[in-house]
C-alpha cells in the first residue's frame, strides 16, 4: 500500500500526546532517594514531592531547634506516615548528618541502594563575630560542612560503581553575598558551593550531576527574620521543582549554583574582569594606577569555570613579557 496515508484520528491522536506527556514527566520510579533534615520545612516538602513521585525515599531528620538544641519530637517519622498514608514509600532515619554512613546505611538496608541525595539539613547560630563563640563556629560547620560532606562521602562509591548519581547541595544568599551575624553560616553555606564544584568535576565521568541551591523560603529559620508579607509568597513549596528537575536523569546541569524563591529561578557564574597585565617585577604604585583596569567589568568580562582558565591569563602575560624581550 506505497500511498496509503494512515492518519490518526482525533481521539488517537490524544491518546498520544497523553502518552508523550507521560513519558516526557519527571518521575522518580526505582530510584532511592535520601533527604536530610526532612522532618520540616524545605526538606519535608522535597521527601513529600519524591515519594509522589515514586521515588523510595530515606527521611532522615534529627529533631532539633532551628540553633540545633534537642526536642523530643520525631518529625522524620511524622513525615514518614505522611508518605505511607498518602501511598508512598519511605523509612525514617533520625541520625546526625554528621554521621553519613549511617544514613546512606538505612538507604542501603531498605532500598538497597542510592541515587539522589539532597543534603538539606541545616542550623543557625546567628551572632555578629564580635561576640561569636568557637561553639557557634563549630557547630555550623559540623553540621553544614561535615554533613554534606559525611552524607555525600558514605555515598560517592556506591555512586561511581553504578555510574549514577545526582545530589544537590544548599547553599544561601548569606555564602554568596555576605550577611550581618552570619560569618559562621555564610562561611559553611559557600564552602558547601566550593564543594559541588569539585564533585563536579570527580563526578563527571560516572554520570553524577551535583549542584548548589540558594533558596528562599518561609520556616523555621526564616520566621522570625522576615515580614510577615514576604514570607505569605515563600511557600516552601515553590523550591520544590527546581529540586525535582535537578535531581532527575534527563538534567545534565552540574557544577552549578541557582538562586531560587517564590516561583524565581537564576543560575549564577563566576564573572572575572579582563584585567591588567603588568611587565614584571610591578609596584603597588602601577596597581593603584591601574585600578580602574583591574576592576572593569564593561570591557570584554569572561566568565571562568576552571583554574586552567587562569593559567591562560599567566600564560599570556609571560608570553608577552618574552615577545617584549
Ligand atoms: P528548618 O529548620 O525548617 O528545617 C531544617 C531541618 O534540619 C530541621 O527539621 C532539623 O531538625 C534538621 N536538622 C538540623 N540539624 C540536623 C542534623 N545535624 N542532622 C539531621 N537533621 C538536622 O529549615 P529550612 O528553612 O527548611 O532549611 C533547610 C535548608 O535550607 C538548610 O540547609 C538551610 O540552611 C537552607 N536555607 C534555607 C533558607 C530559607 O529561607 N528557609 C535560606 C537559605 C538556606
């Protein structure tokens, strides 16, 4: 039949776009999915999207205050009957971030494996430097730095042997611009980012995509800091796609840092100046003179991504320097 036209009807072409649509739909099926510090707020929302998702999900949440002092409540597995009464699948995990290799543990004892971790967990311990204490810096750290690190560390192997892996990271406005009595904070949220940024790299190869938010969002740790008005508009709720999207196997994004709140999405880069060559040796006196040089974003900014793409500004000034000679 060479020139038969078989055209759809209405009602099948419908039935395909249906289709399409479902197969084009962010899902979580067979996928092993940890959240940490999903007991509230941001983390809660993510562990209840996942599971809706059919995602099998680790709701690991240690039960503090917003500074980090204990409570008797158990909201990881509040969150867990959530998920199970609404038909999903999860196991409660109520360990410190601090201590990864038990998380990635229940992950494993459940589901028997992991592939989508979102290092969540978080404290405060606002206090301007002047008075902050070596317990408020340490405690920051130890539960910012060394729990995303802990979390991710237990996983990375399990990741590269099964070549696959997406893990985001939360970062902060506070770590990308500075912020009154956040020094510890700030601190831990930007050398969370310097941290994607290497795995990045390591992950490449074996298929595992790591990124950095920077949400905004109404809780625990917001509701005592913002107006009211603003926090009306930053339902946790609106972080959660850009979560979804990031931690599924058709985005290939890594390496990267997103700000995100209230239905806002922007990725951010690194933008360097052209810059000044100076001959060599060079004087303080020649870099006040051309200060102006050094500090000019107008003229023909790049936007590096590598060390190597400094290593190309060296090069090209020694070069210079020797085509002089
Ligand atoms: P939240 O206080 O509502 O939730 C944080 C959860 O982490 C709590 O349930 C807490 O029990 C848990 N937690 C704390 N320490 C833990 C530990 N050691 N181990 C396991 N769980 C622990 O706060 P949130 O606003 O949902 O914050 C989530 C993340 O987003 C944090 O990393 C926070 O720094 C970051 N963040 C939030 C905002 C915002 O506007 N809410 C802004 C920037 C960054």
């Amino acid at each position: 039949y060479p020139n038969q036209k078989f055209t759809s009807s209405p009602k099948q072409k419908n039935k395909k776009i249906d289709k399409q649509r479902e197969m084009s739909q962010i899902r979580f099926d067979n996928r092993v999915v940890i959240v940490t510090g999903a007991g509230n707020g941001l983390g809660r929302e993510y562990a209840l999207y996942f599971a809706a998702k059919g995602a099998k999900v680790v709701v690991n949440d240690l039960g503090v205050t917003h500074s980090g002092e204990g409570t008797k409540t158990n909201p990881a597995q509040k969150v867990v009957d959530e998920i199970k009464a609404a038909g999903g699948v999860a196991v409660a995990n109520t360990d410190s971030v601090e201590f990864g290799d038990k998380i990635v543990k229940t992950a494993i004892d459940a589901f028997g494996k992991v592939d989508v971790i979102i290092n969540n967990a978080g404290i405060l311990r606002d206090i301007t430097f002047q008075k902050m204490t070596d317990l408020d810096w340490n405690l920051i750290m130890k539960v910012h730095v060394n729990g995303t690190y802990s979390v991710t560390r237990a996983a990375w192997d399990i990741m590269r042997q099964q070549g696959y892996g997406r893990i985001i990271n939360t970062g902060s406005g506070s770590g990308i611009y500075g912020s009154f009595g956040q020094a510890n904070y700030s601190t831990a949220k930007l050398g969370i980012h310097g941290l994607t940024l290497t795995l990045a790299k390591e992950g490449e190869k074996r298929n595992i995509r790591v990124n950095t938010i920077a949400p905004i969002a109404a809780s625990r740790m917001t509701e005592t800091v913002l107006p009211k008005e603003a926090l009306a508009n930053l339902d946790p709720k609106h972080i959660v796609p850009l979560v979804g999207y990031l931690a599924h196997e058709s985005c290939e994004e890594t390496g990267s840092l997103f700000e995100i709140a209230a239905g806002f999405i922007a990725k951010l880069r690194w933008q360097r100046a052209a810059g000044a060559l100076f001959d060599l040796p060079y004087t303080a006196e020649e870099v006040r003179d051309r200060w102006n040089t050094i500090c000019d974003f107008e003229k023909n900014p790049e936007y590096p991504t590598a060390t190597s793409d400094t290593f190309a500004k060296v090069n090209e000034n020694v070069e210079r320097i020797q085509l002089k000679k």
